[in-house]
C-alpha cells in the first residue's frame, strides 16, 4: 500500500508540476509573440511609407520633367528611327524601354 500511495504522490505532483511549467512557457510564447506581431506591423507601415516615397520619386512624368530642365534632354517621339521602344508586360505592371542609337550624335532619349 505505501509503494502505491507514493506512487499516486509522486504523480500527482509531477502533473502539477508539469501543468504550471507548461503554463509558463505558453505565457512567455505568447508575449514573444504579441511582440513580433507589434514588429510586424510596423514594419508594414513603414514598408507601405517608403513604398509611396519610391513610387512618387519613380514617377514617369518626374522623370521626364527632371530630365528636360536640369539635364536639357529631349523626348524624341516614338517614331523616331534612333530610337527602339520594347513594352513589356509583368504580373504588376507595364514598363516601356527604349534603347537609343548611339552612333547617330543627336539622339538623346529619356528611358523609364
């Protein structure tokens, strides 16, 4: 009788022991984390500011604006023989290249 009475002690005292340890460790993972998701979200905000930022300063119109009054380049226009315009469609967005001949001096191109 007394083997199994220490038995049932020394089990009971192991389920207490393990139901508090592992209550502990649940608390401490969840306030890791609450602290990764605060983390997370601000990391989305200032993802979503410097985004808008490289978009305005990525802007075609910027650009050209840009390139016209403080580098004095022109915009041939597209039929322009110097100049080859490639449109290429993505998953996002459309982009424009154009590739200019540089061997004929008076080609100047903006490309985006």
């Amino acid at each position: 009788m007394r083997p199994k009475l220490l038995l049932l002690i020394s089990v009971i005292t192991l389920a207490v022991f393990t139901h508090y340890w592992l209550k502990h460790h649940t608390i401490s993972y969840l306030n890791v984390n609450s602290d990764l998701e605060e983390k997370l979200t601000s990391e989305k905000e200032l993802n979503k500011d410097l985004t808008t930022e490289y978009n305005s300063l990525q802007a075609y119109s910027r650009i050209i604006s840009k390139a016209k009054n403080e580098l004095g380049m022109i915009l041939p226009p597209n039929d322009s023989e110097n100049v080859l315009t490639v449109q290429k469609t993505g998953n996002r967005n459309q982009r424009v290249f154009r590739f200019i001949d540089y061997i004929t001096p008076s080609a100047e191109a903006v490309s985006n």
